[in-house]
C-alpha cells in the first residue's frame, strides 16, 4: 500500500501545479524623484505611460515626486494633472530663456 501511494500523491500533486493559470501580469513600480520643477518632468513620463496602456501597481515617491504620484494613484491622469499644473502656475511651458550681453 505504501508503495501505491507515493506515486499516486506525486501524480496528484503535479496535476494540482499544473493546473494553476500561468499567464500572470507582473507586477510594475514607478519611482519618481523630487526637485521642483524637475519633478513636474514626471508628467509627461506618465503621459508616456498613459499611452502605453501601462498599469502601475506600485508608485514612490520624493519631494514633488510624491505629490505628482499621488495625485497619479488618486485616479488623476497625466493630463488632468498638466491641466492642474498649468493652472496652479499659470505656466503652460516650463521656459528659460538666456540673455546674453
């Protein structure tokens, strides 16, 4: 009898690991960083990613990193929050120009 069952749980076994779905999404993290203006760089990265038709699972972040992550994980969309940029700024375009004497 102990020889019967051995095989026979091996076998049970193998088909239960089998059977599991083997097509899983993996996982994807976003780390953005801070710096100000810098950060609102991470837009169009989002923009990028909206575009992708990317799903985020993990989003961290420093400084204006965070801020732009969490509006992000909030269900904002990369243009939502360039709309609420342009109008918390009243910049459209991040622009320097240079004068030279």
């Amino acid at each position: 009898m102990k020889y019967f069952l051995i095989p026979f749980l091996c076998t049970f076994f193998s088909l239960s690991v089998s059977g599991q779905e083997t097509n899983v999404r993996p996982k994807i993290g976003l780390t953005l960083s801070g710096g100000g203006a810098k950060g609102l760089a991470h837009i169009g990265i989002l923009k990028a990613i909206d575009s992708a038709g990317l799903k985020i699972d993990y989003i961290t972040g420093t400084s204006m990193g965070a801020i732009i992550g969490s509006l992000y994980a909030a269900g904002y969309s990369a243009n939502d929050i360039e709309k609420l940029q342009e109008k918390l700024t009243g910049m459209y375009y991040c622009q320097i120009k240079y004068h030279f004497p």
